[in-house]
C-alpha cells in the first residue's frame, strides 16, 4: 500500500441548488469573489496515481474537468440525493478511456436509488454507449478498500435519512449532516483534517447550521476543520471567515488540501 500523502480538491463546497442561486440578487449570489461561487457538494480523494472521487451531482462533468482528472478508480455515494448521485451518467470518458466498468461504492438503499434513476444503464441490452457501473455494498460496520487506499465508512444522519461519511487516513469527510451518534463520532475524532458541513446561520430540519457544526468540531478535535455544503445564506467568504475560530476555515471550490 503506497504511504503518499493525501491530496483532497474540494470539488464543489455548495448546497443542492448551487451559488449562485437562479435568479437571486442577494451579496453573495452577486459576488465577485470567485470563492462565493459554489457548485454541487463533492471532493476528490487523490494519493499517489489513485484518484476516488466522493460524490457525483449534477456539476460532476464540470469538476472533472475543472481538476484536470484524466483518471478515476472508484465513486463513493454518501447518499441518494439528485445533488449526489444525478452526474453519474458522465463517468462514460472513463469508462471509454480506462476500459472498463466504474467501481461505485453505496449502501443497498442507495444502490436501489441509483438502478431507478438509471434504469437504463442496467438493461439487460443497455444502449451502446452507456456509462458501466460496477456496485460494491458498503455499510457503516466494515471498512474497505479502494485501488489500495483503506475507507472507514461513518454512520450519521441527514434528518432522519442515513448517510456515509468516509475517513481516510487522518482526513475525514461529513456532509449532509445533522447528528451522529457516539460509536460514529468515535471514529471521525482527531483527525487532521475534517471537511465537515454547515448549511447557513438558522437551524434547520436536517442539515448542521454554523453553530452547530462549530460545536461538532469542537468535540470531534481535528487539528483543522473546513465548512462545505454551503448556502448563499450562510454569507460572504470573506466576511464569515474573519469570525471563524482559529483552527476552522470556509471550503471553497478548488481548494487543495495535502493531509
């Protein structure tokens, strides 16, 4: 198993609708500070010649290119939500390039979710053409491995909807989260680097506001944490980054992180 560092690209730091948002004039969603324009929540996970990509929502086609990415050895699916899983379609130039299906790792639920939005693609004579998925069952019980690289699925809840989030190393990554219990938190505590998410400043049904997830990382300990999932709401990158606490920064897209 190669002992490269990590390299994490922040793919996109945004909420399900993106930011800017269609059609609002608001400070943020006018901003010309390129780290205020946020596509769809996903990152990619990178050591040596592996790249795994986490998540792959509707901007998934744009970060690929965006990252320069000219390989990708696995998908990992926190959920089934359209902001996670619609831009699967658009692993078809890898599938053509590396010859082969692409490895996706999801929960059975997911992988449900995943056979009805593209039924297409598991046709018993699917179109020629069409992206090749390869699904691989993953639970919060069990670690596995991915092209080398050793993922700790972490149990949380996104409302009352059951999400992954992956550790790697000493770099962790939640998002869409609302709660976790104990035994989880466990294994997200004192990592280097944790990406964690924060959706804006009032609370809401399903998704950490900033003082929650500012309490999270708290008890979690990294020796730095990162806020993602974004809204145009929570507030300029530059403003909200001045009232951070020392160790916890705002994500923005393309940010590179060596852990």
């Amino acid at each position: 198993m190669t002992t490269a560092p990590l390299k994490i690209t922040i793919l996109g730091s945004g909420t399900s609708q993106g930011v800017p948002v269609i059609g609002c004039d608001c400070e943020v969603c006018t901003s010309s500070d390129p780290r205020d324009q946020r596509l769809r929540v996903a990152i990619l996970i990178s050591r040596g010649n592996v790249n795994i990509a986490v998540d792959a929502g509707p901007d998934f086609r744009q970060q690929m290119l965006r990252a320069g990415v000219k390989n990708l050895g696995a998908v990992l699916l926190t959920h089934e939500h359209n902001d996670h899983i619609i831009g699967l379609d658009d692993v078809r130039p890898f599938n053509f390039m590396q010859g082969g299906k692409m490895p996706v790792f999801a929960t059975p639920r997911v992988q449900s979710e995943v056979r009805a939005r593209f039924a297409y693609i598991f046709d018993e004579n699917p179109y020629p053409g069409s992206p090749m998925l390869e699904l691989h069952t993953i639970s919060k019980q069990a670690a596995f491995d991915v092209k080398g690289i050793s993922v700790t699925p972490i149990g949380v809840l996104h409302g009352q909807l059951p999400v992954m989030g992956f550790r790697v190393g000493d770099f962790t990554y939640l998002t869409d989260v609302k709660t976790i219990a104990e035994d989880q938190r466990e294994k997200a505590r004192h990592s280097k680097v944790l990406v964690l998410n924060a959706l804006h400043h009032k609370m809401h049904h399903s998704h950490l506001n900033l003082q929650e997830a500012l309490a999270m990382i708290e008890d979690l300990a990294p020796e730095q944490a990162y806020l993602t999932h974004m809204s145009h709401r929570m507030g300029l990158h530059e403003t909200i980054s001045k009232a951070l606490p020392k160790n916890v920064a705002l994500a923005y897209d393309g940010l590179e992180i060596l852990v």
